[in-house]
C-alpha cells in the first residue's frame, strides 16, 4: 500500500523484486562515484564498488522480517526519488534497524530524507511494534533525535560488491532513538 506525504508530495511504499531496476542505480548513485558527491551520503573517498547487488537488493527485499521502502513522486512514479531498508532486530524484537538510506543526491538537503526517516519510524513501530530505531553509521543529525551509543561495529569488508574498499579502518557508530 502506498502512502502519501503531502508535505513533500511524495509516495512511499514497500519495494517488490520488479523494483530492482529501479532502485540500483538510485541507490549507487547516492553512494558511489562523482554524482554523488553532490550529497551528503557519498562513500566515494572510502569504498570503490557498486554497494549492493541486485542478489543482495531482491535478498533485502524479500526478507520478512524487513522491508525495502520505495519513494517516488507520483507525477513521476518511474523514478525512485528515495529508498530505505527497515529491519526488525534479529537479537532483540523490540528494535528496527533503519539503513540502505538514499535520497536522489540533486533532491538532498529539501525534506525527502526527513519525510521517508519519519515515515520509516512509524512503519516499524505499526508493524512490528518495535520501540527503537537503530541506524549503524553517522548520517543523522541530533535534531532528528538519534543519539550516539557507545557502540561501534566493524565495518562488513566481506560483503563489499565487485570493488574494495580504499581505506582499512572503517567501522560504525550505532546511533538510536527511542520511537
């Protein structure tokens, strides 16, 4: 089901596998190469592969206990404009983790970000009736309400796609909020 957000004019709704064309070059675009470096989500100067796969995206896609969330602007709804994973914690039940966050770098920096983190918030808590968000890198700022944990993860070299990783000292911050 979709839902819109009026404020931005945007439709949000879960990812199928026939979305896979779609999403790939939206999500490489927002973290790779020199487009986008236009946004604050490039890992252009620490990762040179594609980020994810189409195996790895349909994997994402199809989990149940997860959803991949489409954000398109109904006057164009061929083009993603934004997407997320929201996940439910396999050790603990009671929390979501929120990530694959990309936003078109040329539509960065308007709201969509803020629309589709609020939107994915709510969608776990109705869902799955989590009561906290975890997100496992920097890219939130304090005002959306994620604090720092202490925690910090290794980064997952194994998983990177076609490509490596140009620097070997990468890890996570784990940041969360209480919904």
């Amino acid at each position: 089901m979709a839902v819109s957000t009026p404020k931005q004019g945007l439709s949000i709704r879960p990812a199928t596998p026939a979305d896979v064309p779609v999403l790939l070059p939206l999500i490489r675009s927002a973290y790779r190469g020199e487009f986008s470096r236009k946004g604050w989500t490039t890992e252009a100067d620490l990762l040179a592969d594609q980020r994810i796969d189409e195996a790895g995206l349909l994997a994402k896609i199809t989990e149940p206990e997860g959803v991949v969330l489409l954000v398109v602007d109904p006057s164009a709804p061929a083009t993603a404009l934004s997407c997320c994973e929201v996940a439910r914690s396999k050790k603990d039940p009671a929390v979501a983790y929120f990530g694959l966050f990309a936003v078109d770098p040329e539509r960065q920096a308007g709201g969509v970000g803020r629309a589709v983190l609020a939107h994915a918030e709510a969608f776990a808590a109705a869902r799955w009736g989590v009561v906290r968000m975890e997100i496992g890198a920097d890219c939130v700022v304090p005002a959306e309400g994620y604090g720092k944990t202490g925690e910090r993860r290794e980064f997952p070299y194994k998983e990177l796609v076609d490509g490596k990783a140009l620097r070997d000292d990468l890890w996570f911050e784990v940041l969360e909020k209480e919904l």
